[in-house]
C-alpha cells in the first residue's frame, strides 16, 4: 500500500485513511481516494479477518454493512458501440456484440462492501477480487448478519460464490434459471423464455423466439452543437467574410 494519500477534503476520512495505512500495508492491500470516498482493496484470503477488525476495532467501529454487490470488470474500457470512427451509413454504426472477454482474469469479478460507522460517522468502501473461471470469497454472515441476502444477490446475478455461506441459492431468478444474468456475456435474451400457461396452470420454459436485430446508436456528427469555441469563432468569422464579399454585388447579404 502506498504511504501516502490525496486528501479527500473531509477531515474525518483523512484521519480514517492514516488508520488504515497503519493497520494494512503488506502486498495486495491498496488504498484509494475519489470522489471525496475511501475505498480500501483487500485481497480474498484476507477477506474476513479484515471484516471482522473493521467492525471491531475501537479506532475503526464499522458496525454496519449497508450494501454488498458483485462487479464483472470483463468488458471494462471496451465500447460495444461504434458511433464516430464507423461509416455514417448501413449498418456499419450496428452494435459489436462480439467483444472479446478474458474469462480467466484473477480481476474479472469483484465484491464490494459498503460499511458505515455509526460511531465516527464515516464510511468506507471495501473491494475484494474474487477470480475469474469460479469466483469465490468467503462470506462475511458471521461478521454482518444482513450480508445473508446480499450475498445471495451476488451469488445469483453473477455466480459469484460464498464459502461458508449458510443458506447460498438464487434469491431472484427461478429455481431452474440458466446462467447468471449479471455476468458481461449473458445474452440479452437469455437462454430460455419463461410464460405461465393457463391450460397446465403453471409456468413453462420455452426455446428464445426473439430475432436477432442489428441496434443502430446515435449519431455524433461534427455540427454546431459539438464545436469547440474556437471552431465556432471561425465559422462566425468566416460568414461574415463572405457576408461581406457578397453584399457589394447584391445589394443585400447572403442570407437574404
């Protein structure tokens, strides 16, 4: 962990980001400032013993767990949209829904925990990478008793899973879903069409009969609304340029 920490403009953070360098700074420990926010990355088998010190430490006393979810970083920085190098016609604009992902990027997913400390009035944002191939983290029920559901969120929508987790299963989705529909290659039509059928009286899976389509964005073209100041003194400067050259002959301007 770095020594040193930008300072975040709130005095009780800056006092909490001290804290926390002196408590982690071996490898895989990294502290950050942004956005006025704290945010502390652990590694995943450090995970619990750093949940448990930050809820009982004296100096640290994050009791509360106020929110928990998953993160897929696989097609982080990749735009699935071509909007101002394509061609301006046809389908060239369409959508890439063919992005390479690294599926076994250690980074690929994440857990991030937001704690509150009701004694010091602070929070703190904790990030812990779980894998790629199988994510896994150990679960902090034990630790925050509100993290049972949360973790079955994550666990749900982005098949991260939560060694020692009492109770892990969907908590969203159907007993019988395909997939996790959080993860940056589910299909956004997913693998299967669910109805309830009025003859059985119970709900059918049945094969996607959505059509492929290709989906056309918006179109940045380089018009007023999108000039620099200095483009748009130009383009002033060379209107009345010609608004100029052109009245001596007409006896009006070039709008007239």
């Amino acid at each position: 962990m770095s020594d040193t920490i930008a300072s975040t403009g709130d005095a009780r953070l800056d006092a909490l980001a001290h804290v926390l360098q002196s408590r982690w700074q071996s490898d895989g420990f990294e502290l950050c400032s942004a956005h006025g926010e704290l945010t502390l990355t652990v590694p995943a088998s450090e995970s619990k013993r750093v949940c448990t010190e930050l809820r009982d430490d004296t100096a640290l006393r994050f009791e509360q767990l106020i929110d928990l979810c998953g993160i897929d970083y696989a097609a982080y920085g990749k735009s699935e949209w071509a909007t101002e190098e394509a061609s301006t016609t046809g389908f060239g604009r369409g959508v890439d829904r063919d992005l390479e992902l690294d599926d076994d990027d250690p980074k690929r997913f994440a857990v991030v925990y937001h704690l509150l400390s009701l004694a010091y009035n602070r929070r703190l944002r904790l990030k812990i990478y779980a894998g790629g191939q199988l994510p896994m983290v150990d679960s902090v029920v034990e630790v925050w008793r509100v993290a049972d559901w949360f973790e079955r969120e994550a666990f749900d929508l982005f098949g991260i899973l939560f060694r020692g987790h009492p109770d892990l299963r969907r908590i969203l989705t159907d007993y019988g879903f395909v997939g996790y529909p959080f993860r940056k290659d589910f299909p956004l039509s997913g693998h299967v069409a669910m109805r309830y059928d009025p003859e059985q009286t119970r709900v059918i899976y049945e094969p996607v009969e959505i059509p492929p389509r290709v989906l056309v964005p918006k179109v940045i073209r380089n018009d007023s609304r999108y000039l620099t100041e200095e483009q748009a003194r130009a383009a002033r400067e060379a209107k009345a340029a010609t608004n100029a050259a052109v009245k001596p002959e007409t006896g009006g301007t070039a709008d007239a």
